[in-house]
C-alpha cells in the first residue's frame, strides 16, 4: 500500500481521491412489498385450510405457495446488483460508510510521512440514490476529479504487490501519438491474454495482436524489481500456504504460456538477455536488472483497477450519444460488445484503435 501512496502525487496526476458510495437503505416500498408478500401467502394459507376442511386433499397440510423466485434475483449477490436489500443488509451498508468516513478522516489528519495510509486524502462521496456503478463512477469523474488521469479501484480489489502506477502514468503522458487511453493493471483472468485472444481468433489476428503491443521506454523500470526474478513478485501478499502455492504454480504456468514466450522472443530480437537482467530503454546500456514491462491490446473493458484519462470517461465513455453504459449496470457490460462489433466492422487495428485499451505486463 505504501506503493500506491507514492502512486497518488501531484506529479502523478493523482492529488486526491474520492470514494463515490450508492445509497442503500430500506425504503417503506420495500417494507410494504414484504408485508403484501406475507399477507399473500397467509390468504393462501387459510385457503388451504379452508380445502383441507371440505375433503380436498392439498398434498400437505403444511403446503404453502412460494413466491416467485427470478433468475435475475435468484441469489443474494444479484440481488444486491439490483438495488434489492434486505433491512439488515441495509443496516449494515449504514455502518460500513460510518467506518470508511471515520477511517478516510484519521488518515488524513495522520502526520505524514509518519503514518502512511492509502485512504490519505481521500473523501467519501454519497449519493443520494442507487445508481449503480457505472453511474456512481461517472459522477464522481464528472464533479469530483480534477486530474487529468484517475486510478479506478473497486473496494473489493486490492494490490497484491508493489504496482508500476507512476510509470504507467508516466508513459501514457509521454506516449507521442496520444494513443494510451486505458491501462489496466494484470490480474489471474488476463494474464494470458495473448493466448486466450489466440485461442479465440487464429493465427491472422494474433500477429496483428503482436505487431499492436507497445513497449514504452517509461515502463523499462530497474531495481530488479520486475521481470522472472523481480523482487515484487517474490513479496507478494499471500494469507495462506495453499494461496502463495496457487500464485507459484501461476508463475511456472506463465512461463510456459505464449504471453511470455513472445516477450522473450522480442527480448532476443533486440538482443536483450532474459537472465543477467533487460537493459535498453531508459535503463540504458547498464545491466541493473531492468525489465521492459509491455502494454497489450485487450478486447475487453476490464472495470477491475485501471488507470485512465480521465478526459476519454467523461468525453467518450460517459458521451450520452454513445449510450454505452447504463444506470445500474458495470462498464464493461455494453462497451466491451461495442468495441468488439467495431473491431469487425472495422478491423483490429482500426476498430480498437478509438478506444486504445491495454493492460500492463
């Protein structure tokens, strides 16, 4: 976490964040459509008893009809992704925004560089209705950032290793086609994309894929702390034995995957060495360990943590006229199919080319 608060300057572009919350709370409609439900199946009741006393059998006398039960609301966390909430659920929503003001407040009263905390800063914003996140994530972009780049962070998603958010940032500034419009940081489902993209659309496509990966010399970083042997990934967090297993295994699988071949493929094509540490770059000619990180085209609008011009949210993402997210849904419900019809309509590098997203590897 102390890597995300060095991630979070004003050099960055990151001098403050807020933390939108949708309001959750139990309405009387909600109390009211309860006590219609209970009142249905008590009238249901009695008319059983009322068969029952005539000779009609109901096949139990403890039967009772069930309300309806949806797919859509079929389980709690759909529910929740409705706007449907139970009091309690409601109860304790109330009390976790208490806790994450109270938390925000006494990190930024914290002297610092003493106390370091990544809710330094930061302010919780509440919204007066449920919008859902896209909607949530849009307000706050339009009335509450003033940075000309944003780190998107969904609460249940955290760091599990230092992350290179500073030089991300740092290449997107310096890109000179003003390309980089979306970076999103790698996690299990994409980090492998080259070879699930393979996998999906054949040889054509993927060499296009491989000829669209870039390679900033702001991501060349040093310190050996990236690449096979980085020193971030053998401190990354693991709360169990069975978990920093999986995340071993997860690194033997990389290695052998397409993703890492074709990096090392590239390495020896600019004759550059995968084991006595990368040089080139800003590195320079100095063998310090460094490792060239590279930025590849996904298909896929990951809401996941991302960093992003803040200017391509409010002017293309959230533009009206595109209608590409909708109140109560996730962004990358409507915009990841969007962007593939325009890949076939147009192309890979055409089609992906208006909305330029990659993920860091």
């Amino acid at each position: 976490r102390d890597e995300e608060e060095d991630g979070f300057n004003n050099s960055n572009g990151f001098n403050s964040r807020r933390i939108s919350c949708d309001s959750a709370t139990a309405s009387n409609s909600n109390q009211s459509f309860n006590n219609n439900n209970i009142d249905k199946n008590d009238n249901n009741r009695n008319n059983n008893d009322k068969n029952n006393s005539n000779g009609i059998n109901s096949g139990s006398n403890h039967s009772e009809s069930k309300p309806t039960i949806t797919r859509k609301h079929a389980n709690i966390k759909q529910a929740l992704r409705s706007g449907i909430t139970t009091v309690d659920q409601a109860k304790n929503y109330i009390e976790f925004k208490t806790a994450l003001r109270k938390l925000c407040e006494d990190a930024t009263r914290a002297p610092y560089p003493q106390v370091k905390s990544p809710f330094r800063n930061a302010e919780v914003v509440e919204l007066e209705e449920r919008h859902g996140y896209g909607f949530a994530l849009r307000h706050a972009l339009l009335h509450c950032i003033n940075t000309p780049y944003v780190c998107v962070i969904q609460h249940d998603r955290t760091f599990m290793r230092p992350a290179p958010v500073a030089e991300v940032v740092d290449a997107m500034r310096n890109d000179p086609t003003e390309k980089i419009k979306y970076v999103g940081m790698s996690m299990k489902s994409n980090l492998m994309y080259y070879d699930i993209f393979g996998g999906k659309y054949g040889k054509k496509a993927i060499d296009e894929l491989r000829s669209m990966i870039l390679r900033p010399e702001s991501l060349c970083i040093g310190g050996g702390v990236y690449g096979p042997n980085g020193s971030s990934s053998r401190h990354m967090t693991a709360d169990s034995k069975k978990v920093r297993q999986n995340l071993e295994s997860l690194v033997e699988t990389y290695r052998g995957s397409m993703q890492h071949i074709t990096y090392k493929e590239w390495l020896q094509s600019v004759g550059r060495s995968t084991t006595a540490g990368d040089s080139g770059g800003r590195c320079g000619n100095v063998h310090q360990n460094c490792h060239q990180l590279s930025l590849t085209p996904t298909l896929f609008w990951y809401d996941n943590t991302h960093i992003v011009q803040t200017s391509h949210y409010r002017d293309f993402v959230f533009d009206p006229k595109h209608k590409m997210v909708a109140r109560g849904g996730f962004v990358e419900d409507k915009l990841s199919p969007a962007m593939i019809r325009n890949v076939e309509r147009f192309g890979l590098r055409e089609g992906h080319g208006r909305f330029w997203m990659l993920f860091v590897g």
